[in-house]
C-alpha cells in the first residue's frame, strides 16, 4: 500500500497528454456533483517544484490483473500482498480469501459475522492485519491473520487458531461517546449527535513510519470510520491512530465471538486529524507509498453542501504533524494535525485538496507497491445458480496525478 502522490505533474509522457485534464475541464468536473462547492472555486493544484522520484523504466514482473474469486459473502472491502512469497489476500467482509499471483484460491478464512475491513501485510513478521468490528458490541479489533497457516479452503476464524486480535480501547471511547448528554447511547447510526468526531468504528489500516519522520519508526496506523451526517460540524475530519505494535503479542487473544474481549492497549502512540470534510463512513483504505513517502486515503463521497466532496486524498508526508485546533468540536479542541497533499483539486473556500475520482479507485482495495505502481480492486457480482456472488480482481495501475483519477493502466512491456 503505497503511492507516488499527485506531484508527478513534472512527466511529461507524450503518450498520456490526450488524456490530461485542462484546468478548465478539471474544475467543471469537480463541481458537477451534489452538495460541492461552486465550481469557480476549483482549480487543479499547480505542480510543486520538486518532482517525485520517477516509475522504474523495467519495473519488475507482476500479473496485470490478480483475480480474487467470486464467494457467497460481502462486497470486497480491501487487498494485501505478500510478493516475497507470492500471495494476494482479499477481504470479503465476512471472508478472507489467499490467492497465489496466478488468481488461484490456495485458503480462505471463514466465520466472520463482525465486520472485516482493510488490509495490510507485515513483512516483519509475515501476518496479514486488518480491522475488524462488532459494533452491536461496542467492540473493534485487529484482526491479525498468521498467514503462513492458511493453507485450505474454509478454515474457521475462531477455532483454527489462525486469527488472533487485539482490542482497541481509544475507538471504543470515541464510537460510544454520549455527546449531547442525555445518559443515553443512540447505538449505531448517525442520526444522532453522539459518537465523538461522527466516529463510526474503523475500517482503513496500514503501515507506514510515525508521521512526520520520513524515515521514523514502523506505526500500524488505523483510521475511524466517521458516519455521513450534514447536520453537525464536528465530523468534518478524518481521524487516525497509530500505534507501536512491537508489543503487542501480550494483549494478542484468539477471535471468541460470544465472548469478546477487551485486551489491547490503554492509549494509542499518536492521534491525528486531517481536514478534509465529512464522508460517507470516513477512510475505507488507508496506504502508505513507500515511493513517495506520502499516505493515500479513499473515501466514499460525502453529502455535506459547502464540501467538494473528493473520493482520494493524500497526505503530505514530508510534512510534520502541527498542534492545532480541531475545528467544529462543541468544546475547544487542539490536536496533532496532518496536512493534505497540493496535489489534485484544490477547493479554496475549504482549503481541501484531493481528487474526485468516480468509480473504483481505491475504496474497495489499494495496495503500493514503492515503485509508482499499485494494484486497485474492482469489485462486482455474478449469478452462480442463482446465487449473487461478490466478485474481486486486483488490477495494475500507475499514479499519474490527474484529475478526476489520478490511476491509470500500466503499459505493456514491449
């Protein structure tokens, strides 16, 4: 999971001018959707002076396209690969598939009635993390999957001892939050003004280094879920959390669904928030790039009027943290916040930068690869016998930078 970021307005490739967008057409399609700002607001955000490091000119082999299967379950919510070994993991909601490169299902890990988000692979220790949570419970996880023992078809979550998960109190605190004071938790909906910053639980998960420090320490950073809500101001962020896993095996526990537990770590490593208007169920994949040094988050499109509303945003990670206020909050808040990439759209009135991209550009699936390349998930569904089936694929892409997409096919190797 990792991106060159929007600066790589500096390649000039003849063969993709066609496709660039003009300022003019830009800002049209930035301002063609419900609830976003005036469209003479919008301007492409003009290249930085540094340009990224450049795709490899023989990148390395790759299939162009991994197919995830087609399964009984829920629509494909994230992607992680293992290219050491050869493996492509998919999450179905209530199903993790593993995939050899070739798109042949090797294991898959059934079970789960919660629900199981995105993914990152750890090489460190070669475990596939994910986000997992039980809202009627009030309980969310990692989800933490031994990869190496997921060798067959249908392996139980909870009594194969494949997955084991950590519990993760701070999302608890913000999901349950009585904020109107009434003594009451309104539960799981966003018709309500509780559940601190619209928190809906969790779902975007990766791994990258503490923010701020190019080259700092590994964190497993988590993003929150925020529910889609027009009518308070205070959801306007997204909010991430990262933590020092090397730890963490004391508070690691099996998946018991009748009996959730509560071991995990009283206090998170770094809380962050970055402005960039309210989604619909906040940050769904969340990726570092390794190539650019930047974060990539994709979101479904908000409803909020006064918002342009993008679908991808990127962080700047070159940038440090900056102690500031967290607008929108009942009482005054300051906190750590993460500066957006100018890179992308640029929405003056809100100061948000980001991309419109319509469609599957990384809400169902993204994964860097450090090398300006990421593959993207599409998701659909087939009728098998009657049966609607949710369907998967993992395609190639680079980063361009455009507008409104900012992915585009890989070439063929000629």
């Amino acid at each position: 999971m990792r991106t060159l970021m929007g600066r790589i307005g500096t390649l000039r490739r003849t063969a993709a001018t066609a496709l660039a967008c003009t300022a003019v057409a830009c800002t049209a399609l930035a301002g063609g959707g419900a609830g976003t700002a005036a469209a003479a607001t919008v301007r492409e955000a003009p290249s930085p002076r540094s340009p990224f490091p450049s795709p490899p000119t023989e990148p390395s082999r790759l299939p162009s396209s991994v197919d995830g299967g087609a399964w009984r379950s829920g629509h494909v919510q994230g992607m992680a690969i293992d290219r050491r070994k050869g493996f492509m993991y998919f999450s179905f909601t209530d199903l993790l598939v593993k995939t050899d490169l070739g798109g042949r299902p090797v294991g898959s890990v059934t079970g789960f009635t919660g629900h199981l988000g995105d993914l990152d692979f750890n090489a460190r220790d070669g475990r596939v993390y994910g986000s997992l949570e039980y809202k009627a419970a009030k309980s969310f996880y990692i989800a933490i999957l031994d990869a190496d023992r997921i060798t067959r078809m249908g392996m139980d979550a909870q009594s194969t001892g494949v997955v084991s998960t950590v519990h993760l109190k701070e999302v608890v605190r913000d999901f349950t939050a009585d904020m109107n004071g009434d003594g009451v938790f309104d539960g799981d909906t966003g018709n309500t003004p509780d559940h601190r910053y619209g928190c809906s639980g969790i779902d975007g998960v990766a791994f990258g280094p503490e923010f701020g420090r190019k080259h700092g320490k590994q964190r497993l950073t988590v993003a929150y879920g925020v529910y889609a809500n027009t009518g308070r101001a205070d959801n306007d962020h997204q909010v991430l959390l990262q933590y020092d896993i090397g730890r963490w095996k004391k508070y690691e526990r099996p998946l018991s669904e009748a009996a959730p537990h509560t071991s995990g770590p009283a206090r998170v490593d770094g809380k962050y928030f970055a402005y960039t208007g309210n989604t619909t169920y906040g940050v769904q994949n969340l990726e570092f790039d390794g190539h650019s040094g930047n974060w990539l988050m994709a979101a479904y499109k908000g409803t909020k009027p006064g918002f342009p509303n993008y679908t991808l945003f990127a962080l700047d990670g070159s940038k440090k943290p900056v102690r500031g206020v967290v607008r929108g909050q009942r009482e005054p808040e300051r906190g750590l916040l993460l500066p957006l990439l100018r890179a992308g759209l640029h929405d003056a009135p809100t100061g948000t930068y980001g991309w419109p991209a319509p469609g599957q550009y990384g809400q169902y699936g993204l994964v860097s690869l450090d090398d300006g390349r990421f593959y993207v998930a599409r998701g659909g569904t087939v009728q098998d016998g009657g049966v609607t089936k949710q369907t998967a694929r993992a395609e190639l892409n680079t980063w361009t930078g455009r507008t409104p997409s900012p992915f585009g096919p890989v070439a063929p190797a000629v």
